[in-house]
C-alpha cells in the first residue's frame, strides 16, 4: 500500500499525569486509538517516531514524563488543493499569507503536506513558518505566520489580547422578511446586528451549537449590499471561538453559503472545489509588537453568484 509521509514531523508532549502508560508505545497507541495499533507498530519498527533529539523510540521505551515524542503522520492518499496560496508580505519576524479555500493551516485529517504551513515552508526556505491563529480549511483568507520562534509569543498575544482587528466578509441567502424589505425598498443599508451568545461543542465534538448561560462569543455583522435574495456581509469576530461566525449568521436565520456544516452536517464527500464556503477573512489590522511597524492588509473581497443558488 502506497502512503504519503508529511515532510515535516509532528510532536506530542507526553503528559505529566499518566501513570499506566511503561512504555511510549504503550502511550501513543491509547492517545491516538483511531489511528490503530498496528499503524503505530509499524511507525516505530521504521524508525518514523523519536525523541526531541532524534533518538529513535522502539517498542520498549520506557514512558518520559514532559518529553517530546516526534512522529510522522501518513495517510494512503492525499488530496491536492487547486488553489495556490499568495505571499503578502515577509520580514524577518513575520510573513502575511493569503490561504485560499479548502487548504488547512496544519496538517489534519487526510491532509499531511496538503498545508500551508508545509508549502510556506518549501517557498521560502524557512523551516520555523508557524501559523500565529486559527483559519478553518474552508475558509479562505489573510493568515499571519510568525517565523522566528523566539519572538512568537508576541504575536500570540495580539490574539490572546484582542489588539488585532480581523474583518472577514460573508455571502447568505437573507431570511424571507428581509428579502421582501429588499424587494418594496424598505432595507435601508447597512443593517446591523451585534451578536453574543454561550457556545459549546456539540456532537460530533468538532461542530459547534449554541446554549444557554453567560455569553463566550461577541460578534458584529454588517448587512452592506444585495444582490436578489442573496446578501453581502463584513463580520468582525470580537472573541475567536471555533466556526463563531458560521454559528451566528446561522442565528441571524441566515447560514452561510455552501456551509457544508450547519445547519446540518452534511455527508462527507470529496470537496467541490467550484463551491466553496463563502467566507473570507479579507482584512488583518495590527501593530507589530516587535518591530512596531504598522500593518493593514486587505484582499479582494468575494463577488455574489453569477447565477441563481438554488434554494
């Protein structure tokens, strides 16, 4: 069977409270039990798991506390994105990506070196590219990568302390009141709405639905323009929680367009690389905490259907 191998390793940092766990192995093969027993049996008689310094990890390595384990992640057969990433701009601390559609950030689930991180990586050189936040695989947009890691932490500040501004735009079908608004001229633009809300994983854990208690998540959406029933969106996440904005226009009454995720969980297929989710994280505004330079960086901003989207 042919794998594809990622370029770069990944690593997990064994855990200071497991205590039935003799052996590395032993470990990984609890940790990571989707993956199977015989995958991570194998990993290790190829000489695909390590140490921190390149020490390789066989079947009765015993358990080190805090220490890194580095592996390989494989998979049968990867995907390949259509869809080329851009380079906005790169100093030494920072590089301002723009990651389109469909492309993960890391690698995850089928995809190893199918990443912008990985292709980041082989374009520049730079082996210490590392993405600074968060940027769903089906949303495309401006990514801020760090490169020097002793300065990274900085960066991750900007995020932990809200001193960024991140603008995204979105396309959804408006609800049939506003629809009719739009047709007698009674919508007057833009609309706006401020939307905070509790959210917490549902099932499967990696969706996200709405409950009831103290508000997490803050955002403001802006309706700016029409186009028959479909309208335009500029969205500005004040906290970050995963698919935070999908789940609030989804409040609004108003899921986003070829959301494949809610409101219902569609079945996985193959992507359709001619519909993609329609969101996009068109603007990165920040001051740099290292070199103080001020940033402002916009992309082209979506463009509604050239043809009706069936209901």
């Amino acid at each position: 069977m042919t794998t594809v191998r990622a370029a770069q390793p990944s690593y997990i940092i064994l855990p200071r409270e497991v205590t039935d766990r003799p052996t590395v192995l032993s470990f990984l093969v609890s940790h990571f039990a989707r993956i199977g027993e015989a995958v991570w049996r194998q990993r290790v008689e190829d000489g695909k798991v390590h140490w921190q310094d390149g020490t390789l990890i066989d079947e009765t390595t015993p358990y080190r506390p805090t220490a890194r384990v580095y592996y390989y992640r494989e998979v049968t057969a990867e995907t390949v994105i259509p869809f080329e990433e851009q380079i906005l701009y790169q100093d030494k601390e920072i590089l301002i990506a723009h990651k389109p559609h469909f492309l993960p950030v890391t690698p995850s689930g089928n995809y190893v070196n199918e990443c912008l991180v990985h292709r980041l990586r082989l374009r520049t050189g730079i082996e210490t590219v590392s993405p600074a936040h968060r940027l769903d695989r089906e949303t495309a947009g401006i990514m801020l990568m760090s490169l020097n890691p002793a300065t990274r932490h900085h960066y991750h500040e900007l995020f932990k302390s809200r001193t960024i501004f991140k603008e995204y735009q979105a396309l959804a079908r408006l609800t049939p009141q506003l629809q009719r608004q739009a047709v007698t001229g009674e919508l007057e633009l833009p609309l706006c709405w401020t939307v905070k809300n509790r959210m917490k994983p549902a099932e499967p854990s990696f969706l996200m639905q709405l409950v009831e208690g103290e508000a997490n998540t803050h955002s403001e959406i802006a309706l700016v323009a029409v186009q028959g029933d479909i309208g335009l969106f500029e969205l500005s996440p004040i906290t970050g929680k995963t698919h935070q904005l999908r789940v609030h226009m989804l409040s609004l009454g108003m899921p986003l367009l070829n959301d494949r995720f809610y409101p219902q969980l569609l079945p996985k297929t193959a992507d359709n690389f001619d519909q993609p989710l329609q969101l996009l994280a068109y603007r990165l505004r920040f001051t740099d905490p290292v070199t103080g330079k001020q940033h402002d960086w916009q992309v082209d901003g979506l463009a509604f259907p050239k043809s009706p989207v069936p209901n």
